[in-house]
C-alpha cells in the first residue's frame, strides 16, 4: 500500500481526546507527520490563530503535488481530519466503496455508529468531566445518565450479525474502523478517571458489564496505536491539578473539537 504524496502537519494538545483521534488515526495507517503542540493554558499565538481563528485544536494542514498546486489546506475538526485520512488510500478504517453491497454496508454500520456516538454520548462526556470535579453524587447521576445511553443506544449497534468476522471490533473486524477510533480515547480517559478514584469504580464496572459493549471496550483500550505516546499517569496527574484550580475558581476548560 503506497503512501500517498502528502505532507501532514498536526497542531495538537496531549490532553484533548479528540486530537487523540487523530493521532490513533494517524498511527493506524502510518501516515508520518509533523507534530506542533498547542499550549492551551495560554493565549493562542498570532500565527496559530491566522491558521485557526477559533484557536481550537486538532487543526490538520497538509500540502501535496497532486491537490492546488502543493498549496497549504487546512482542517479543523476532528471528525473531519479522521474521515479525510480515511480516504487518502484504502484501509481498514472503513472498506471501499468499491467493494460492492457488502463493503456498503459496513461503511453504513460504521457511519450509523458513529452518528449515534457523536449525537448520542459524545455530549456526555462533557457531564462526565465536570462530574469528576464535583461530589459522589454528581458522580453517581452522571454515571447512570451515561451507561443508560450506551445501554440503550450503542450495545444494540455492537450485537455480532450472521456474517459479521470473528474480530471483536464492529462488524467482526479484527482492526480498528472508524468507530473505535472515535470513541476510543474517550472510554481510555473515562476508564482512567475510575481506576485513579476521580469516578467511582463503578462506573467502569457497570459499562464493562454491558455484553457486547464490555467484551469490544476491553480490547479498544489495549490497541497500540491508542496507546501509542499515552501517559495515563500524567493524565490523572494533570486532571487531579485541575480538580484543585476547580475547587479554587480558577479552572478555564481547553478547546479541542
């Protein structure tokens, strides 16, 4: 599979599960990149913001021969950036139109899925963020209101079907599609607020005891191109520091899409 003629350059912050999307993306297909790192503590530069007004990351831009004369385009969404690398060259993310009836139909499953996520339990996990900041019963609520989503919403999405593979991943695939890419550095960094104490236990328990959503989120979180430049340690380490600037007044949410 031949790289396309393509230079990437990602600006992105380590804390931001959506840029996290992209990097996984990024590493699924072996695309190199350059990585610049946005400091979200502080202003956005002048040169940053003439790339990205909203000042948000993930922003993507890459040049190529073969696309307005090797002038710079960019792009400034998460879902967006990850769809756009998914079509450079045929994958695994998503299988190629090409492929006949079969091949539309797991595209069909992998787009639904990922409609219900961001539609769905996506705007969750803002709940989820702010309820690790807040008191057990904040925590409790939001616990319930999320796994009564996923229960209701997601584990029906993942029930295997006659021809569905073997593979643990949606549609019996045994690599990453676009689905567990856009939902796994959420599940990573909510399963990592419960093993630190920041949730409670429970919650992960409870989502993990779904059938079909448990058995295909334990194998998400172990993927190498996820985890792939993930500090778990520094992550709680920086979400316990922000727990202190919130009881303090002084926390200012990131910008990341």
């Amino acid at each position: 599979m031949a790289t396309p003629n393509i230079s990437l350059k990602l600006y992105s912050n380590p804390e931001c599960a959506f840029v996290h999307r992209v990097i996984t993306t990024l590493h699924e297909l072996s695309l190199p990149f350059t990585s610049v790192v946005v400091d979200l503590d502080v202003p956005r530069s002048t040169s940053y913001l003439a790339i990205n007004p909203r000042g948000t990351v993930p922003t993507l831009t890459f040049t190529s021969p073969d696309y307005h004369d090797n002038k710079e385009t960019i792009l400034t969404d998460s879902l967006m950036i990850i769809y756009f690398l998914g079509n450079l060259f045929p994958n695994h993310l998503a299988p190629t139109p090409e492929r006949g009836v079969a091949a539309a139909i797991n595209r069909t499953r992998i787009f639904w899925f990922v409609s219900t996520w961001e539609n769905k339990i996506t705007p969750l996990f803002e709940k989820v963020y702010m309820a690790s900041f807040g008191g057990e019963r904040e925590a409790k609520e939001v616990e319930d209101l999320v796994v009564a989503a996923i229960k209701k919403e997601v584990e029906p999405l993942l029930e295997k079907e006659e021809d569905d593979n073997g593979g643990v991943f949606l549609g019996g695939k045994d690599k990453f599609t676009v689905a567990e890419i856009v939902a796994a550095p959420v599940l990573l960094r909510l399963f990592a607020f419960a093993d630190s104490g920041l949730l409670p236990q429970s919650f992960k328990k409870n989502l993990l005891d779904l059938p079909n959503f448990g058995k295909w989120a334990r194998e998400l979180v172990k993927n190498e191109s996820l985890l792939k430049g993930w500090d778990e340690a520094r992550f709680v380490e920086g979400s316990k520091a922000k727990l202190q600037q919130f009881r303090e007044g002084t926390f200012k949410p990131k910008l990341c899409t």
